[in-house]
C-alpha cells in the first residue's frame, strides 16, 4: 500500500486550437475529468523528457516553461522570428530556431532554462528531422553533440561556455543516434556514396575511445535509417529504408531491420520470417526484449530477445503499431492511420491475449506511466472530424471518451514507471475470460485466446468466390478473411444469372470443340 500512496497523480495535457488544459487523472471522479490547469493560450506544447518541465508556445515568439509539480510558469523568453524550439531530456536546457536575417546571423541558441541566459549560440542554414534539434542528448543528459559535414562536435553538457570540447570524425555522416541511459555510445549512418556501400557505425562517447568504431554494419540499397537503442545502451536496432523496392512488390520502398551491439557480438539483419516492410519495432523498458511488426497485410508480429532469438509469436493481423507497457509486461498491437484501428492486448510472461478492441481514425497512443490505461486520440490537422480522445483499460474494456469540435493534441505527463506500483495484481484480477483451445503459432508456441476476441479465429479458408479473379489479386480473398474475419468476404457461393449463362455457353463451345475433334479423327481414319 505504501508504493501506491507514494505514486504520483496521472496528468493529462489536452490542447485544442488556442489553448491547453491538464487534466487530473484517471481515473475521473463521476467519470468527468478535472481540470488541475485550466485552459491557457498556447500555439504549441510539449513536455520534457521526464515529465518535470512544460514547454508552451505562445503567440508573437513568447516561449514560456512551466514547473510539472507546480503548475506554474517559472520562465519566459522572448524569442523574434521563432520557427522551432525543442527542451533537452531533463529540461535544463531549451533550444531555439529563428528565422535568419542575415546570413552569418547566429539563428540557434542554446538557454539555461534556470538563469534565463543562452549559453551557446551557433548558426545553422534550414532544418531538417535529422538535423534538429541542432545539439542532441542522451536521455540522462550526460552526453550532448551536434552533427555537421563529416564531423561530430561534442560539449560539455554542464558547461557549454566551453565550446566545442573535441570532434569525432566521420566522412559522410548523414544522421546519428545517442545511446538513451547511459549515453556513452553513438551510432552514426553514412550512406551509399561511388560505389560504397552505406554504413552503421557504433563509436564510444569517450574521446579516448574514438579511434576506430566499436563495431559496423554495411549494406547496400539504404538512403536513410532511424535508430532504436535498448535501456542499458547493450545495442541499436535500426531500420533501413530505401526510396525504391527493386523487387516492385511496395510503392513506398523496402525495409530492412538490422541489429548491431555495441561489443560486436551480433552484426546484421534480424531474421524476419514474412516478406514485406518493417511497420513498427519497439523495445519493452527492460531492453533485454523487442517486438516487431512486419511484412504485408496482414501483418506479422514477433518478439525477441536481445540475442534475436524469437521469444513469442503474437500471430497475424491488421497491425501496423506497438505499444510495450510501461512495466515491460504488457503490450498492444494496433492498426492505425490507414487500417481500421483493431488494438490486441498482449500479457507478453502468459502469452495470453487479455482482449481486443477497436479506436477508428487515432492519430496517437501510448500507455498511461503507470501501465494501467492506454489512450488513443484522433486530433487535427489529420483528421478535422471527429477528433476525441478514449481511454481503455489494460485488458481493452472502454474506460473513457470525450468528443472535441477540434483537438490538436492529447498526451500523458511523463514519469518513471519506477514511482507505480506493479501492475501483476491488476491482470490476476482480470478473470472470467473464456479461452478456447489453444492454437499452434509459427514458432509451436501455443497462445490462448478468447473466443470473444474479433481476432482470435481467423485461420478457416473462406469460401471460394464464383467471380473471376485476376492473377495478382488471387489472395484478396484470405486477405480480407484474415483482416476483417470474413465480414468483406464477397457471395455466399451461389451464382449470379449471367454467371450460370456464360458458364453454360462455354460448356457448349467446350462440347462443340470435342465433337469437331472427335469426328475430324474419324475422317483421318
């Protein structure tokens, strides 16, 4: 009892066209939230990495932090022509991005957001997602650099006044990734360039360690990758993608998972055992696992361990988005943006699927830092319609809903799921489901289901459609059986009028040619 009186308040931050709010909870009191911040003008919001600093936006430049315990402004800076700003991890420091008005003007500043001064400014021409923010961290802060034309510049995160403290060559380095805690390792990515194949690099953050890469992976076909480090910085999933699938099997380029560790252990691709892109991988916040969704509808999921073995496998299904719970245990699979929104609930230790639910048209998720909820919204600009924000508990069942005429973002305060309490005593408590018999997954795992679940049955063959279909689309059948348990299924297997005519005709051409045949031969003869 005494973790649970210790665990901090779960917060929310609702931001509509002009303002934000921060709701307390859940869970809501007469299942009406309350509001711990009431509406305040902002253009933009965004929280720090650990939950204990607020970053809001306000009209004319105005960029003000807020304290998460207090809810109150601590600081507000003044910043002209203001196209980006962006706060480091632990919220020590903000970065701006003007817009220049001069050329060798120095367009980005780095503030103390305690004093209120900058401490570092520097000059950068246009910004790009893997050129901003400008200084990157490690989640601890304790490792800060920034990448220009084939180097790597390194500060000394407590004192920038320093400048640059030393620099880490690497020719054609073209975007890199800090280890998360501790951030003693980089990954940088070079791509293809005269015949060279592109290339991961792993380098130790020590300067005297920099002499040559820890270890390197090469590969070809990759113009760009994104970098997905495990909690004890042990090792780096990454995907490369390339703009064009020589194969002509996807329009939007093929991908590939790689996984490299930082002592050289394991160098290369993760064995996927479905073709197609790589949607979604995820680490759970132990990093000794991760969980992958891969290939063409319908979706393949796996987890592994952190030595690529494979761990579960979670079937197939409309999916194209995971989510691993705050407290490594549980997970959810979902379909988001152009899939109907089907979301399976994983307790990953039972390999037991706790239920399944749907949120049409979400734009984000994520659990709640306490692992008991998970929130879907759909928000502006991408959807204009129906934008609302839903809470589910752990095992699927609907908690919470509210519509808005318009919402631009819903988020959970970041905390460290090591202040709540573990959630086992929640899923033991989660009983009465009826499971059916187990069925054998890709690996000879068995995982039960629940009858009731909308996706726990969807191996039967669907009937053989009468229609003609081209050879391209001859799967479309099992395709749809799988993704929509048969509700797209096309005829219940009886034909059309026209159908049984064109059927009968060319069983008469078919007679007509038998005879021609047959009484040529006689003649022969």
């Amino acid at each position: 009892m005494s973790s649970v009186q210790q665990s901090p308040a779960l917060e929310i931050l609702v931001r509509k066209p002009d303002c934000f709010s921060i709701w307390a909870g859940p869970p809501f009191p007469n299942s009406k939230p309350t509001s711990k911040l009431e509406k305040t003008p902002c253009t933009s919001t965004k929280f720090s990495e650990d939950g204990s600093k607020l970053l809001v936006t306000k009209p004319n430049g105005v960029v003000s932090i807020y304290n998460c315990k207090s809810l109150t402004e601590i600081r507000s800076f003044e910043v002209p022509n203001l196209l980006a700003s962006t706060l480091s991890p632990c919220g020590t420091y903000l970065q701006t991005f003007q817009k220049s008005s001069s050329p060798q003007e120095k367009n980005v500043m780095v503030w103390n957001v305690e004093s209120g001064v900058p401490v570092y400014q520097l000059l950068q021409k246009n910004m790009s997602k893997t050129t901003w923010p400008s200084i990157q961290f490690s989640s601890d802060e304790s490792t800060a650099c920034r990448m220009v034309t084939n180097e790597i510049h390194f500060f000394d995160p407590k004192d920038f006044s320093k400048g640059i403290i030393y620099k880490l060559r690497v020719p054609g380095v073209a975007s890199i990734g800090i280890s998360k805690a501790p951030g003693s390792y980089l990954a940088a990515f070079v791509p293809e360039a005269k015949g060279m194949p592109a290339s991961v690099q792993i380098y130790s953050c020590n300067k005297d360690l920099q002499t040559q890469p820890l270890a390197r992976r090469s590969f070809f076909r990759c113009s760009s990758v994104q970098f997905h480090w495990n909690k004890d910085s042990f090792g780096v999933l990454f995907v490369a993608q390339s703009d064009v699938d020589k194969t002509n099997q996807s329009y939007y380029g093929e991908t590939k998972l790689n996984y490299l560790t930082v002592d050289g252990s394991h160098e290369g691709l993760v064995s996927l055992k479905k073709e197609g892109p790589v949607h979604d991988v995820q680490w759970s916040i132990s990093g000794s696992e991760f969980a992958v969704v891969y290939g063409f509808m319908p979706a393949k999921a796996t987890i592994f361990d952190k030595k690529c073995k494979v761990l579960v496998e979670l079937g197939e299904g409309p999916y194209n988005t995971i989510r691993w719970n705050p407290k490594g245990r549980l997970l959810c699979l979902a379909g988001f943006g152009n899939l109907p929104g089907n979301m399976a609930f994983w307790d990953c230790s039972e390999k037991r699927l706790l239920g399944s639910t749907k949120a049409e048209c979400s734009v984000t998720s994520e659990w709640s830092p306490d692992g008991h909820y998970f929130m879907t919204a759909t928000t502006a600009p991408r959807l204009q319609i129906d934008n609302c924000v839903k809470i589910f508990h752990c095992d699927g069942s609907l908690y919470f809903t509210k519509m808005f005429d318009r919402l631009y973002q819903a988020e959970w305060k970041p905390e460290a799921p090591e202040k709540f309490g573990e959630i086992n005593g929640l899923v033991k408590s989660l009983g009465g489901l009826k499971i059916e018999e187990p069925r054998k997954q890709a690996q000879g795992l068995k995982v039960a289901q629940p009858s009731s679940s909308k996706t726990a049955n969807v191996s039967a063959p669907p009937a053989k459609p009468a229609a003609y279909r081209p050879p391209h689309a001859k799967n479309a059948a099992v395709v749809q059986q799988e993704l929509f348990g048969g509700l797209a299924a096309s005829g219940s297997g009886e034909m059309s009028k026209n159908a049984l005519r064109n059927k009968k005709r060319r069983e008469k051409q078919r007679e007509k040619k038998a005879a021609e045949a047959s009484g040529a031969g006689e003649n022969d003869n």
